[in-house]
C-alpha cells in the first residue's frame, strides 16, 4: 500500500484527509500544534462563513486569478460543500448577506470536532506536535525531534502567514526556496489599512461604524461596513480591495480610496434633496434629509474643505465620492489572509510541484486570493477535496 504523508492541519488538509480513499492508501497526517483546524477556530470568533450562495460563476469571480480556481471550485461548489457537511451533521444556513453559517446551535468547535470525528472513522494516523522542518540531502522529510522519513506522496497544506500563534507561520517558505521553488513575499490581504485621521475626528469617532457604504478602488466597487480604528479603516469592503490596495502600495502609489456614503441614493437625488430641504443649517439637512449619522458627518467633514462644505452641489458629489488617502497597511499578523507564498507557476494543473515530484501544495500556501465572506474556507476545501479525486484515481 502506498504511503501518503499529509504535512499541516487545517481545512484545506482535513478536507483532502476525509475524502482519500485509505483503502488505497495508508494516510498519516503531521501537525505542528497539539491540536488541527486552530486557524479554523479563529476564524469561527467573528462568525464562520463556511461559503457563500451565489450562482457558481458569480462565486468563481470572486477569486484571483479566477480562471486557476474555476476547475477546482466547479469540481466541489457551494452546493457540494454545504451537502459534505450536512452528511456529516453539520447543517448550515445561508444569511442575510448571502454568507453561509453553521446553524446556531453549532458553535465552530462543534463543527471542528464533527470534521475530526468523521476523519477518525477513516483509518488516518494523526500524529500531532510534529514541526516539518525541510528535506534532508537525499530529499527525505525532516521533522523537529523525530527520524526523517521516506514516504511515496507527500501533500504540504501549510497555510498561509498570518496568526501564526495558530501556527500558520510561514517559516516554511524557507525550505522549498532552498529547492529552487519561486516563493513570493507574503503581503497581508483582509486587512485594515491605515489613515491619517484628524486628532478630534479620531478621539469622537473611533470604533464606529460605517453601515452600508460603497468603496471604489482602481474601477473595482466593494459595497458593506466599515469601522473607523485609530489605525485606519477595516471591515468586509476594504477587505475586499486589499489586493488592489496592497499591490499600488507596493508599486508606491498615491493610493486614494472614494468613499460613496450613500450608495443606495444617485447624485441628482442626493442634490435634489439639498434643493428641496426646508432646513437651512448644512449639518441638519446632512441628517435630517440624507440620513447620514455623526460618524459620517464628521468624515465628510474631515476630507472636505469649507468651500465644498457650503456648496450643496459640490457637497453632494463629496457624498458619493469622498478622497480617502491610503497611508499604510496593518501588519501582517493581524490579516485574515495572506498574499504570496508558493507561484502558481510552480505547480501543475493537479497542485504537483514541478520540481518535487509526487509532493503536492494545497490551501493558503499557494498564491491565490478571495475576500472575506466564506471565499477562502471554501478555496481551501475545493483543493483538498480535488486533490482527493486526482490521488484517488491514480
Ligand atoms: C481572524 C480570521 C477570520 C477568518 N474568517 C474566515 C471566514 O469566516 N471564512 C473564511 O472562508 N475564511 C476565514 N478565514 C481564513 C481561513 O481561516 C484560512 O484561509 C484557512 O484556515 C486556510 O486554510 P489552510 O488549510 O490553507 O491552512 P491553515 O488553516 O493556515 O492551516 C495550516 C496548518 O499547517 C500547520 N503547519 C504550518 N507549518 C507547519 C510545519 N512546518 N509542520 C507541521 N505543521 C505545520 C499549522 O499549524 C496549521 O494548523 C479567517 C482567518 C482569520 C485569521
């Protein structure tokens, strides 16, 4: 029987795990903590997004490059993801935001452990406490405080480097460089990005939210919530342009985000709503007429001058276009995800690294990116499950 060494346990490996046929193969999986999935159980503290329900090519577009993700999102879709879990007891419901949830009464240790528990019916060796440290010279693996190993297929799913007190820490992009193997630098990605605000703005507002507002960035619209931080700005619609906004950082661009603060009213509305406004003070008419709360009255303010403020016309364009310079971006431990890591260049159409033969990179290790909203659990999951099928049919 044909040894399969798994290196890393979070979704994308778990995925990969469950779906192997351990007839076939004898399946050991290596984890560096004491425990798999912690990222996971990070990423179930603000509310798990398992996937998102969108019809398939909607959700494809999400990812870049999309055109590398379709295959491996077509072969395990939303639909299949949430059928999987709900066989193995998971039920999930879709949210008002499209996001798909576990159901309430499942905490996301609940639907960790019916993960594990599903994969411990199988006949998989867990060995936890097991650091992967790099290959010896005759291309073996090596793990911290055990014998090197030999084994036929080896499957890295080493996640990205981003909470690396979870344990995705990214030290392993050291080894594979070390092989020849084109490591891009990690950048963070669903991250806040910084602003510098006004001193008064700041003190009165931090903590804030900004319901309901659109951001464009280089023609890309992202339309949600954002919260004001004394750092800058975070929330689900800068989050989703943090791959734009990283990559004009990185080129040294003057980056500018426009802020629409009322998406859901065009500007001839919004001007038309000055014209007929029976109040006289800026402000009132700003609350009043437009519904716009504190927070955003004093952020029109704080990137608008006086002139503009008393000019109802040029107001209104202000409204649904507010300059929001970009200074800096947060650090990197702090991202959901990150950017970098393995070049897609590096491995072929079945995640097998060119120049390691039978050893395959699956999940977040590889350069790919999804904005928040259950893109990425779902990216990772669809590796591991295809991968499954490929190794499956050999
Ligand atoms: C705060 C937060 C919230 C998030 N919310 C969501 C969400 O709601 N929806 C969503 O879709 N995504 C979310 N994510 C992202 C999602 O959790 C990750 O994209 C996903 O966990 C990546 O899975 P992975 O299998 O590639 O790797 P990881 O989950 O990163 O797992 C990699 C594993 O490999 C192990 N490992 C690393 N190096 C070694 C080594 N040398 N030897 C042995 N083991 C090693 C690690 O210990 C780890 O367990 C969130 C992330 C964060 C941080």
């Amino acid at each position: 029987m044909k040894h399969i060494t798994i290196i890393g346990g979070g979704p994308a490996a778990l995925m990969l795990a469950a779906n192997l046929d351990t007839q076939k193969y004898k399946v050991t999986l290596n984890e560096q903590k004491k425990t798999v999935g912690r990222k996971f159980l990070v990423a179930g503290e603000g509310g798990l997004n398992l996937t998102f329900s969108s019809p398939l090519d909607d959700l494809i577009e999400q990812y870049s490059p999309s055109d590398y993700k379709a295959p491996y999102l077509k072969q395990f879709t939303n639909e299949d993801l949430m059928r999987w879990l709900k066989n193995i007891g998971i039920s999930t419901f879709v949210g008002s935001s499209n996001r798909v949830f576990p159901t309430p009464d499942l905490k996301p240790i609940d639907v960790l452990s019916k993960i594990v528990k599903h994969l411990s019916s199988k006949d998989i060796e867990f060995r936890f406490e097991t650091k992967w440290t790099g290959w010896n010279n005759k291309g073996l693996l090596c793990f911290e405080e055990s014998k090197e190993e030999e084994t036929d297929i080896t499957v890295f799913s080493l996640g990205g480097a981003s909470w690396k007190v979870t344990g995705s820490d990214g030290s392993w992009s050291a080894p594979f460089a070390e092989r020849g193997i084109n490591v891009l630098p990690f950048r963070a990605a669903n991250c806040a990005f910084g602003v510098d605000w006004n001193k008064n703005f700041i003190a009165t507002h931090q903590g804030k939210p900004l319901k309901n507002i659109a951001l464009t960035f280089d023609e890309k619209v992202a339309k949600g919530e954002l919260v004001i931080t004394k750092f800058g700005l975070e929330g689900n619609a800068i989050y989703a342009l943090s791959e734009k906004l990283q990559e004009a950082l990185l080129n040294k661009e003057n980056v500018v985000l426009q802020l629409d603060l009322k998406p859901s009213m065009t500007l001839a509305q919004i001007k038309k709503k000055f014209s007929n406004s029976g109040l006289s003070k800026v402000t009132d008419i700003l609350k009043e007429d437009i519904n716009l709360d504190r927070s955003t009255i004093g952020l029109l303010k704080q990137f608008s001058d006086k002139e503009t403020f008393m000019n109802p016309d040029l107001l209104a364009t202000t409204i649904k276009s507010v300059p929001i310079p970009i200074a800096s971006v947060d650090d990197i431990d702090k991202a959901i995800s990150t950017l970098g890591g393995i070049d897609l260049d590096e491995v072929d159409g079945n995640f097998q690294l060119n120049k390691i033969h039978n050893s395959y990179v699956i999940g977040e290790m590889l350069d790919w990116y999804a904005p928040t909203g259950g893109y990425l659990l779902h990216g990772c999951f669809s590796m591991g499950y295809s991968l499954a099928n490929h190794l499956n049919s050999l």
